[in-house]
C-alpha cells in the first residue's frame, strides 16, 4: 500500500495552526485565568479560532467571558454548572462572604459608571439628535483611594477584616492596588461579575441609596460567621 506523502494543502495547514494557537490560548487562560484582548487580537478577529478555543474550554465546564467595556479575556465556570451553589465563581475563587460584599461596593465604584457612560454613548450615536447631554468622554481607568473607601465603608468591616478582603480581592484578580493606594479594576472585575444581574440588585436595594450619596449606613449583604464576619469589631 502506497503511503500518502503529497504535502499539506494550505487549509490544511491554517487549521492545524489554528488548532495549536487554540491549545496555546486555552492553556493560558486555564494558568493565569486571564489574558490581555491585545495579546489575543485573533481572538477578536477570528471567529473558528475563538470557536474552537470555546469548544475547548466547553469540554472542561468552563466558559470564555468578555466584555465591551473590559480589556481581557477571561474564563469562568459555566452557568449551568455555577447553578449548584457549592460551585459558584466566589467558592471557586476562595473569595468569603464577607469580601464579596466589598466586592458588590468595589463593583459599584468602578465598573458600573463605565458601563453606564459606554450604554449612554451607544445610544448617543444612534441617534444623536436626541435631546440631552453632550457625547461622554472617553476617559481612562476609574480609581478610588484606598483610604477614601475605607472612610466610606470601613467601619462596617473593621480595620483587619478590611485589609483582609482587599488583599484577598487583588489576589484573585478583581482589583489592582498602586503604590499610591489607588484602587483599580483588576482583569476579572467587569468579566466574573454578572453586570446585569448586579446593577438589578443595586437598583433594587438600599445599597443604590448609598452608592449615590456617598452615606456610610451600608446594609449587611450576607448572613457570616467565623472568618466571614463582615468586620472584626477593630478600628
């Protein structure tokens, strides 16, 4: 039997390609649980690429998340995987109840007002004669000082609890911290968090009261016990 040694077509050859970039994705996102939209601009542009890189993930319960308003890729447990409650995305990442909590504030800080101006943008370019406020600017990063938020909500956490959720917060990638004490939104904050289904809560609880006058009185989200104490009862 005569072996086959004709070369590979072209196609042949992109897919194997496109195959072994898709491996190459997969395994970064599977390390660092994140990646950089431009260090996977194909990702963007190439619609079998990002299907096969799905697919992959898919095989494992996981999920590719973006988002127009993030700069990175991310993965995340499938839904209906996330629905049994001992494998939701806080559990998977090691994130207590109480740092969730400042994490819906942190949420609320630095990823809603963006969403809410990209949405407002939006609708200004479809229609721009529509009565109302000029085009928002594009503007960089939303950041918050450290000791800004703690003077806003700290005494609900007290001050070891605070640092605690924080520290737990940059570790799992959801904020960034600079020398300044400015806090960022880290790679997974706009990805990981149901936008739609937190701005719905926001607006349906006194939390959306206090975010928008800036009070202290924040509600406690969560029943916790243990290390999950919303605060250590320390100033």
């Amino acid at each position: 039997m005569e072996l086959d040694t004709s070369p590979a077509s072209p196609v042949d050859k992109h897919d194997a390609e496109r195959e072994e970039r898709a491996r190459e994705i997969c395994g970064q996102l599977l390390i660092d649980r994140w990646v950089a939209k431009r260090q996977c601009r194909d990702l963007l542009l190439d619609d079998e690429l990002r299907a096969m890189v799905s697919r992959r993930l898919d095989g494992v319960g996981l999920e590719l998340v973006e988002s127009f308003t993030s700069d990175y890729f991310a993965v995340r447990l499938r839904r209906d995987i996330e629905a049994d409650i001992r494998l939701d995305w806080a559990t998977n990442a090691r994130v207590p109840r109480g740092a969730v909590a400042l994490l819906v504030i942190l949420w609320a800080k630095l990823v809603l007002p963006k969403r809410i101006a990209s949405t407002e943008a939006a609708l200004k370019r479809q229609n721009p004669e529509a009565p109302g406020e000029a085009l928002p600017a594009e503007n960089g990063p939303i950041s918050l000082p450290r000791d800004a938020l703690y003077a806003e909500f700290g005494r609900k956490f007290g001050k070891t609890a605070f640092a605690r959720y924080l520290g737990q917060l940059k570790t799992s990638g959801f904020i960034r911290e600079d020398r300044r004490g400015n806090l960022s939104e880290g790679p997974v904050l706009d990805l990981l968090v149901d936008g739609v289904q937190m701005a719905q809560k926001l607006r349906d609880s006194v939390l959306w009261d206090v975010l928008e006058r800036g009070g202290v009185d924040m509600p406690e989200p969560l029943d916790s016990d243990g290390d999950d104490d919303l605060g250590d009862d320390e100033d």
